[in-house]
C-alpha cells in the first residue's frame, strides 16, 4: 500500500511535491514540484530516489548497496539498467 501511495503521490513519509492552493484548483502532475530542490522539477519517484541533489546522498548509499548486491547475484550491472528499471 505504501508503495501505491508513493507512486500516486500522496504519501505522508515522503512527500513528492510542494503543496501550493491557488484560487482554489488543484495542480496539474506537471505543476508538482519536487520539495527537496530548486531544479523546478517534477516530484516523480524517479526524481526523489534517484535524480534529486537534496535527496542525492540517501540514494548514494541504497545505489552503493545495490550495486553489490547485483554483483554477487550475478544479475545486470547498476550502470546497465535504465532509470525506470
């Protein structure tokens, strides 16, 4: 269920975009700016987890443990897969 919510951006724990009311309307997907930088960029998971400098050294250390736990499984090396996989 967290992860639903995470992708649908209405997680609690980790929020994927500022929060802004004008007259009332809600924000387009395009309009949700990521909260932990000043890039203007969406706030997809894509971004939080991966792109975002505000976030960059969390995810430096998950793609650190990741990186060795695809090696010693002999799966597909870190810098082989695509950012969506």
């Amino acid at each position: 269920m967290s992860l639903i919510r995470f992708h649908s951006q209405s997680h609690q724990l980790i929020p994927t975009h500022k929060f802004t009311i004008q007259n009332a309307q809600r924000v387009t997907y395009n309009q949700k700016l990521c909260p932990y930088c000043d890039q203007q960029a969406t706030g997809t998971e894509i971004h939080i987890l991966l792109q975002c400098p505000g976030t960059k050294h969390i995810a430096n250390e998950i793609i650190a443990t990741l990186t060795t736990l695809l090696t010693h499984s002999h799966q597909p090396t870190w810098n082989s897969l695509t950012l969506r996989q």
